[in-house]
C-alpha cells in the first residue's frame, strides 16, 4: 500500500477517517492525500481545457472566497491531527464530489479511500443516499468507512461475510492484506436465510472449502441464521463484537442497482462499526 486518499468535508467523521488513515500510513509507509471538493455550480460548466467557466460574476466571486476559506480549513485540519512521520499531501477543487474521486482513483493510483459517513436512512437513504455510499459502489479500489473516532485503530477480530462464490476470490488478497496487516482473526460468515436456506452442515464445507482454497490463516467458520443478510452480519459482529466488517460489492447502479440494492452499502449506513468494501 502506496497512497491513502481521505476526501474530507471537514466534519468530525472526516476527522476520525483522517485519524485512521494516518495509523494505516504509518503502518505501511504509506503517503495520504487529504481532497476537498467544492461542489460545482449548476450554472458553472467546463472549457475545452478543462478549468471551471462561470457564467455569473457574483457566483465566481463566492467561488473564489469558498475556495480560500476552504484551504485555510485544510491547513487548521493538517495542524490539528498529529501525523509526524507521514507524507500528507492536499488538494482543494471545484467539482462533482464523486467524480473527483474517481479521477483521483485512477490518477494517482490510490490504494486506498478512507472516508467518514453520518450515514443515512430513511427517505434521504431512498432518494440520494450518501457520497460514502456512491463511493463504495463506483470506486476501484477498496473504501474504508469510518463513523466514530478511533485514532488507535486496533484491528483484532474482523468479520468476512459473503456467499464465498468464485467471484469473492478478486477481493480475496486486499482482505487478507488487512487480517495481515493488524495481525487480526478473520471470522468467516455465511447468512442463512429463509428465503435461500440451506444445511449448516452444507455450508460449512462450503466456506472450510473456500478457507483452503484462498489459504486463510486465524479464521473461523461461521453459519449464521436470520431472516435477511444485512440483519445477519450485523447481528453476528454484535455477539462477537467485531473491530471491522468486510464484503464485497457488486457495485450496481442504475435500475439494478435501484431493484436490488447493495447489502454493503446499507451496512456503511446502518453500522457504527468500520467497514472495508471491494467493489468486484
């Protein structure tokens, strides 16, 4: 791990990703680049060579203070977080908030997007959702969410839950990377639920098989019964009180996305727990 992006929008739960963020940099040797975006005006709109056209004195004018209030917050952000020993970079930019990060995703190699979230629910959650949450759908690498502070960040029991499909095997590597990383147990879990219900005894072969076959170590086997799967690993990370869950996400959007939802993304909503997702 090379390059940790922190998009922040100056909130306390920006400030608990970027606390985090730091304890994996210093970690894995890691550099950080901490991004505001300041949203786009709708009037506002882009030149052949890419800079922000405004259409409206008045309007660029409170761009430009914006713009100046918000690298001055940039820099009380960087004076108030200890991070000596780490390479932390910044970049303020007047854009789409998602779309910012996906470019910077993809410009910079980042291996790595830690991000805070209020989360959301409710109508708010059906209608727009959150940008964590279009985050953890669009983004190319894996998304680190945080809600609470926790500067420490002392990783021991993480949950993997999934159906242990082939195509978990993609986010196999980054997961195990993790368990590595802080030394922690991995707490394999299947839902079984009545709608899709099989024999524990099936899908403990199931998920031992999987074990052997992506080489885990420090793990244990887990069938969990509930009546829906986000219910289930929430319900599981409770009993055994998990520091991180992690899952893969199919990262739908559009009508299959609206039809099916993402099991991943209403748990960045509904946990107060860290949560690590890997878009396949």
């Amino acid at each position: 791990m090379r390059r940790i992006l922190v998009p922040t929008d100056f909130s306390e739960q920006a400030q608990y990703a970027f606390e985090v963020a730091i304890n994996i940099a210093r970690r894995t040797g890691a550099a950080i680049k901490l991004l505001h975006v300041v949203e786009m005006p709708r009037s506002a709109s882009f030149s052949a060579t890419g800079d922000v056209v405004y259409h409206d004195n008045m309007e660029q004018l409170y761009i430009m203070r914006l713009m100046e209030a918000t690298k001055s917050n940039m820099s009380k952000l960087i004076a108030k977080v200890s991070h000596a020993g780490v390479e932390v970079v910044q970049e303020v930019d007047v854009d789409s908030i998602v779309s910012k990060i996906k470019r910077v995703i993809a410009a910079d190699n980042i291996d790595l997007v830690v991000m805070g979230s209020k989360g959301s629910s409710g109508m708010d959650e059906f209608l727009i959702g959150s940008n964590t949450e279009k985050v953890v759908r669009t983004a190319t690498c894996p998304v680190l969410t945080i809600k609470t502070s926790d500067p420490e960040f002392d990783i021991k029991e993480i949950v993997l839950a999934s159906n242990f499909r082939r195509e978990v095997g993609k986010a196999m590597d980054a997961f195990k990377y993790f368990q590595k990383l802080f030394d922690a147990r991995l707490h394999l879990v299947y839902i079984n639920t009545p709608g899709a219900f099989e024999s524990s005894s099936n899908l403990r072969s199931k998920l031992a098989y999987a074990a052997d076959k992506y080489d885990l170590h420090n793990y244990t086997i887990n069938v969990y019964n509930d009546t829906i799967e986000e219910d289930g690993i929430l319900h599981f990370a409770e009993d055994i009180n998990a520091d991180m869950i992690m899952m893969a996400t199919h990262g739908r959007t559009g009508l299959s996305h609206l039809l099916s939802g993402s099991i991943a993304e209403d748990l960045v909503n509904h946990t107060s727990r860290p949560v690590l997702t890997y878009q396949l």
